[in-house]
C-alpha cells in the first residue's frame, strides 16, 4: 500500500511540472505572435485543455463508480 501512495505522489508531481513546462511553452508562443493571432492561439490551446479535462475528469467519475459497483457486489461496501 505504501509502494502506491508513493507512486500517486511521484504521478501527480510529475503531472504538475509538466503542466507547468506546457503552458511555458505556449507562453513562449504567445509572446513571439502578433495580438490577434495570440489570442486566437491562446483560446485554442485552452479550449483543448478544457475538453481535455472534461475527459479525465468523466474517466474518473466511471472509475470511482465502477469501483462503488465492484466493493457492493463483494460485500465491502456502503
């Protein structure tokens, strides 16, 4: 059980530092375009990330009733 605390720890720093290093990135592409192309990019990008999200974020709502489902069928659960 420690062995996975401590690798949901090392995925989600490494998560965060790629966030970071992403969005740097498209920072460094914002400032070299002109205004209108910027803002065009920058909408993109994040409406990318938005639906991106959005994925995850059902993904993980399946999971966790899926994995509801699977501790009450056992027995285990609520």
């Amino acid at each position: 059980m420690r062995v996975l605390r401590l690798l949901l720890v090392v995925v989600a720093g490494l998560t965060t530092a790629a966030q970071l290093w992403q969005e740097r990135q498209r920072l460094k592409v914002i400032e070299r375009l002109p205004g209108p192309q910027a803002r065009d990019y920058y909408e993109a990008t994040r409406a990318r990330d938005e639906r991106l999200m959005l994925a995850v974020t059902a993904l993980l709502g399946l999971g966790a009733v899926a994995a509801v489902a699977v501790l009450v069928t056992l027995g285990r659960g609520p």
